[in-house]
C-alpha cells in the first residue's frame, strides 16, 4: 500500500502519474464509444434500412442505457469487486461487443447490449478513480478533471475520422473493427498502470477489517446526496438537448448542409469531430477564465457555471432556427450554421459535464462514490432517452420550430439550476467546506 501511496502522490506537473494513465485509458475508451456512435445512425438507415424514427428510437434507447448501468457498475465495485476489476471487465466487454458489431447484422443487438454492459462496468469506476488520486480539499481535483475531460474529447475528435471514414467509405465492419481496436488499446494502457492508482476503496476497506458493515449517513452525507439528486434531475434535460449531436444534428448534416468544400464533399460523420476538437482548443480559456475570476473573488459556484451551460446549450439551438429557414427558402444550408451551434454547444459543456463530475466526488461520501457517479450517469440515460423520444418530432415538425423546442428545454434546465441554488446550498449545511 506504501509503494501505492507514492506512486499516487508522485507525479508531473503537480498531478500524479496515474492522472495520466487514466487520461490515455480513457481516451481510447471514448475513441472506442464516439467511433461507433459516429457511424451508428447512418448504420441503422442505409444498412439495416430502418425508418429514421425507429433509428432515432434505437439510437436513443442506446445512448440512454449506456448511462443506465453506470448505476449499477458503481455498486457492483464499491461491494463486490472493487473499482480497477470491475474496469477491466467493462473493457473486454465492449471490446468484445464492438468486434460483434462488425461480424453482421444479425450480432447488432447482441452487441448493443454487451456494450451497454461494459459501459455500465466501465465507466462509473474510471471516473471516480480521478478523484482519488487527491485528498480532500485538494485544489488540484477540479484541474484534474479538466485534464481528463481533455483525454476524453481527443478520443472523440479522431474517432469519428478514423471509424467513420472507415465505415462511411470502405464498409461499416470497419468502422466497428477499428473501434474494438481502439477499446483493446485503452485496456492494455491501464493494465500497465494499475501501480500508479489510488488503492480500491474496498481494498482498504478489507484491509481496515471494515467490509460488510453497514454505516449510517449523518446530517451532512444526508444534505449532500440530496443535493446531487436535485442536479441530476436537472441534468436529465441538459443531456436531451446535448445529445442531439448524435441524432437529429447528425441526421441535419447528412441532408441539409452544404458539406462541399473546393469540390470535395466532408463525409457527415467527419462534423461530429467538430465538438471535441473545439474541447481541447478552448478548455485551457475557459481553465484560465476561471482562474481569473477565483484571484477576484468572481469565479461562479459550481451550479452557476452548470446553469450557465445549460443557458449555452440553448443558445446553440437558437442559432439553427436561420439555418432551417435558410434550408426552407431552398438549397442546403451553409456548413458555417452548424460550425456556430458545435461552438456553443461545446462551451456550454464545458460549464457543466467536468463541472459536474467534479462536484460528484465532493459532496458523494467515499464509500458511496462510485455509486453516485453511477447515479449521475444515470441521469444521463434518462436525457439520453429524452433525446430519442424528441428525435422522433424530427420529420413531424418544421426544422426550425424543432430547433425552438430544443432551446426551451435547454433554458428550463438552466432557469431550475439557479432556482435551486439556495435550497442546495442548505440542504448541504452553511458549514460544508463544499461550495456549489
């Protein structure tokens, strides 16, 4: 446990090595996920020929359930296994699944659910061992997690590159192989650093002889998980907008932008790299308009800045209410409508998802915080959902009175953030050394 400790403190940077592990494990995780994601729904159209709401219905429930087992993952390592085994099994089995997908279409929904069993496995668990690599009121925590949102989004930039050229142009069996490539990657990376990792909660916890007894939550822990359960409903509608990307702004740049460039047309899946790549260029702005704002006592509380994103998000989708008239009056829309709402929407995330990940593993009591990652990985599945159901208004609604609705919801989510600014606060105690 020694060697543990000192390899968790020692690091590069002031971060710990094991920051870096993680960083590159998840990177070729999410290069494995947004691979697939990228070519998904025009897999399910032109291959599997189903109708765009029966795609946008599956590709929701997908997006949706992905984030419905994280709940579970998270019990299973804070109980059973331990947060590094449980990792390791979520790996190979979206490994495995991804390469499932390429063998056919009879393997596509055997292979959706073993992936959406890996993620659950997978990905509460990666997350939460950011967090502890850092004491309690550690400063570095929140730069950590900024860090490791840079990991996540440079997988997301190439993936869709490398996957989506592969299955747009050569075969979609490509595209799902190189994605499993990517997985197997990701796995072999974290494998080699397990030494350099906080040790398992429930490895301490056996080794404290305290395994198996039950503990009672205090006052504080009460107000706490309160809290995060008021921000996930929240971020249930966050995550129906955001996820849009995927869906119905996928299916936008397919047939109603203008992709042609010098004579050469982008392929569609080649936009969803946008947002990532707009990630790692302005995450270190925003890093540094944050730290501008602290040394004057302005920096936003960590709901505020979620709020804000929410505000963003909405903006994003008020953009493309010109573009769908500009597509109605006839013609494509111009490329540069879609650039301008990946913008917003990439600064409006920015404000909340690391935002909202490191606040999980501030107020979550640490034998509970895997679970509660879980937990706000769930509200992602019920916004995934949420997006699914929407998409299906796609073809029965004008395109810019769909951009509208899209907005709205996003603006609610925003305008209840700051609602419940206060009584978080309280649910939470005056005294909490937590800040939201």
């Amino acid at each position: 446990m020694s060697t543990a400790n000192t390899s968790v403190m020692a690091g590069d940077a002031g971060h710990p090595k094991g920051l870096y592990f993680l960083f590159f494990t998840e990177m070729w995780e999410r290069f494995s996920y947004y691979g697939m994601r990228a070519i998904l729904i025009y897999y399910m159209m032109k291959q599997l020929m189903f109708a765009q709401d029966k795609a946008s219905q599956i590709y929701g429930l997908y997006t949706g359930f992905v984030y419905f087992t994280p709940f579970f993952g998270g019990i299973l390592a804070d109980r059973v296994l331990g947060q590094r085994k449980t990792v390791i099994i979520g790996g190979v089995l979206m490994a495995a699944a991804q390469f499932l997908l390429a063998s056919g279409p009879a393997m596509f929904y055997p292979g959706l659910i073993l992936l959406i069993l890996g993620n659950g496995a997978f990905k509460p668990n990666i997350s939460t061992q950011v967090g502890g690599l850092y004491k309690s009121g550690d400063p570095r925590r929140d730069r950590a997690f900024s860090i490791f949102y840079v990991g996540i989004n440079v997988g997301a930039f190439f993936s869709p590159l490398v996957c989506g050229t592969l299955g747009e142009l050569y075969g979609w069996r490509y595209g799902f192989m190189s994605a499993g490539i990517g997985m197997l990657v990701g796995l072999a990376i974290y494998i080699y650093g397990q030494r350099y990792l906080a040790p398992d909660n429930i490895m301490t916890q056996r080794a404290a002889g305290t395994t198996g007894e039950k503990h009672t939550l205090n006052l504080v822990e009460m107000g706490k998980i309160k809290a995060l359960i008021i921000l996930c409903t929240l971020n249930i509608l966050f995550w129906a907008v955001y996820e849009q990307q995927g869906n119905t702004l996928a299916l936008w740049a397919d047939t109603n932008t203008d992709r042609m460039i010098l004579g050469w047309e982008m392929p569609a899946s080649w936009l969803q790299s946008f947002n990532p790549a707009m990630i790692f260029l302005f995450t270190p702005f925003i890093t540094w308009l944050w730290s501008w704002q602290s040394k004057r006592g302005k920096e936003p509380s960590s709901v505020a800045k979620m709020a804000t994103g929410c505000f963003l998000v909405g903006i994003s989708f008020l953009i493309m209410i010109p573009a769908a008239g500009a597509y109605s009056s006839g013609g494509k829309a111009s490329l540069i409508w879609l650039v301008a709402c990946t913008f917003m929407l990439t600064i409006g995330e920015l404000y909340l998802s690391p935002v909202g990940l490191s606040l999980v593993t501030k107020l979550a009591p640490v034998r509970m915080v895997s679970m509660l990652m879980g937990m706000w990985f769930l509200s992602s599945f019920v916004g995934n959902y949420l997006c699914g159901f929407l998409g299906t208004y796609w073809e029965k609604m004008s395109k810019g009175g769909f951009f509208l609705l899209l907005s709205l919801v996003a603006f609610v989510a925003g305008f209840g953030m700051l609602a419940v600014l206060k009584p978080l606060k309280k649910a939470i105690g005056q005294g909490a050394p937590v800040d939201v």
